[in-house]
C-alpha cells in the first residue's frame, strides 16, 4: 500500500505542476465479430476480450456478455479507485470486495418497447471493506470516495457527451 500511497502522490503532484497534461484520449477499443454474435475486442497493445450473447437471443453463450463487462468494469473500477484511497488514507485493508448488479428490461434491448431504455435501468455497488483497528466511519469515507472517483461509475451515472459515427 505504500507503494501505492507514493504512486498516487507522485502523480498529484506532477499533475498539479503540469494540469495541461491531465486531459488526453483513452485509448482505443475495437469490436470486431468474429462469429454469430461473438465479438473479438482487442487494445492498443495485447489487451484483448471477447464477448458474446445469451443463446436466448441468438448468442452461443461462450463469452461474458457486454452488460456483464460493462458490470464488471465498474466493479474493478471502483475497487481500483477504493483501494487507492486506502493507501492514501495509510490503510492496510484485509478486505476488499465490490459487488456490482444491475436492473434490464429485455424489452428495451428487442424494440420490443421504445419508450423502454436498451441499457440498464438502475445500477446497485456494493462495497465490503474492512481494516485492522479501523473504525466504520473512516471506512464508509475511504470507500464513498473510491466509488465518487471512479471514472467508470461516473461515466455511468451522467450522461456522457457520446458522437456515432457510421462507415460503410
């Protein structure tokens, strides 16, 4: 955790000598399908996943499906960022578990129902955190600022300026 704690301070203090440098482009993800409705999503370097869809809606069921990534991404991303403040706070945690579920309507999903969102209708983060000698408090404010920081849940709970752009 003190390596972390050094990292995180290292980094706000470079950021704060040069804020020009704190905004930039994520880098890429490419989806590219490879069969049915099996998608290959690959990185700038090695990263790559793939994805795929329940058999109820036509998918062969052999990869997570992109909602459940998209869970998963948050769960990771808040644990990263609760983490981090752990070290920060100079907590040792013996406990770190964040549990991400969401509320759907399959309907949305189908077109079945336009006046119903294609996404999720309510997400739920569930954070287990625990430290020796720690009392709640501080760890309920370790893990609200984790899960306040965390670029993913954000990104899913504001509207993101978004632009599609088609190319045949």
């Amino acid at each position: 955790m003190a390596d972390i704690r050094a990292s995180v301070q290292a980094a706000v203090q470079y950021l704060s000598e040069h804020p020009a440098e704190a905004r930039y482009t994520d880098s890429e993800a490419t989806a590219t399908l490879e069969d049915g409705l099996r998608f290959r999503v690959g990185g700038p370097t090695t990263e790559e996943v793939f994805t795929d869809m329940p058999a109820a809606v036509g998918g062969n069921d052999s990869a997570p499906s992109p909602g459940w990534l998209l869970r998963a991404a948050v769960a990771s991303c808040v644990g990263t960022l609760v983490a981090m403040e752990a070290a920060r706070a100079g907590l040792q945690l013996s406990l770190l578990d964040v549990r991400v579920d969401s509320e759907s309507d399959d309907r949305g999903i189908l077109g079945m129902d336009p006046s119903m969102p294609a996404g999720p209708l309510s997400m739920r983060i569930v954070v287990h955190i625990a430290a020796p000698e720690t009392d709640a408090t501080t760890l309920e404010q370790v893990a609200r600022r984790g899960v306040d920081r965390c670029p993913v849940a954000d990104a899913v709970q504001r509207a993101v300026e978004t632009t599609v752009l088609i190319g045949t």
